[in-house]
C-alpha cells in the first residue's frame, strides 16, 4: 500500500507591496471569524452614514445616565447581525464577544 504524497506547509507567508508593510498570515491558530466581511460592510456604513441617518429618526427617551449603547449603536448592531446572516436575537449574546463584531 503506498502512502498519499503529503506536502509541508511553510509555516507563514508573507504577502509584500511597495511602500507598505508586510502582512504575514500563519496558522497558529487563536480566534478565527468567518464573518470578515463585516469590516467591509461597516466600512461603507460609515461613509454613506446609513445607521447614523436611520438612528436620527428615533426619539431616545431612556434617561443619559443609564444609557450603555446609542440607539445607533444598537441600530448598527441588528443590521449588520442581519446582514452577515444572524437573524435571531438571540445570536446577539454570541456575537458580542466576537473580535469582528467589536471591530465593526
């Protein structure tokens, strides 16, 4: 019986461009998303200020001392939930110790 040909991976890449940094992707490892698309998605909200001009059109009545989250904050967080695929709310209480979610 012969042995599947195995290849060895290097144990980093480095991708380089002119005038910038290297950007070095290995495989240790730690906490990994597979919702990386969400900086895309939170970059072009705030350019276009999507959430920002949605949250202008509610009336916040909670009283400013016990406020944790903005009301656009809170708007940001069910779209992009919704858009990256998270439709029940339930998923929020997982997504808020996601390293992307925080980032966006």
């Amino acid at each position: 019986m012969t042995q599947p040909a195995t290849r060895s991976l290097p144990k980093h890449f480095k991708f380089e461009q002119p005038k910038s940094p290297p950007v070095v992707v290995n495989f240790k490892g730690g906490q990994v998303t597979s919702d990386a698309g969400l900086s895309l998605i939170a970059e072009l909200d705030r350019k276009l200020q999507i959430t920002s001009q949605l949250a202008r059109c509610f009336q916040d009545y909670r009283s400013s001392n016990r406020i944790d989250h903005s009301i656009e904050n809170l708007i940001a967080q069910r779209i992009y939930g919704l858009v990256m695929g998270y439709e029940d709310l339930n998923d929020d209480e997982e997504l808020r110790h996601d390293p992307m979610f925080a980032l966006a």
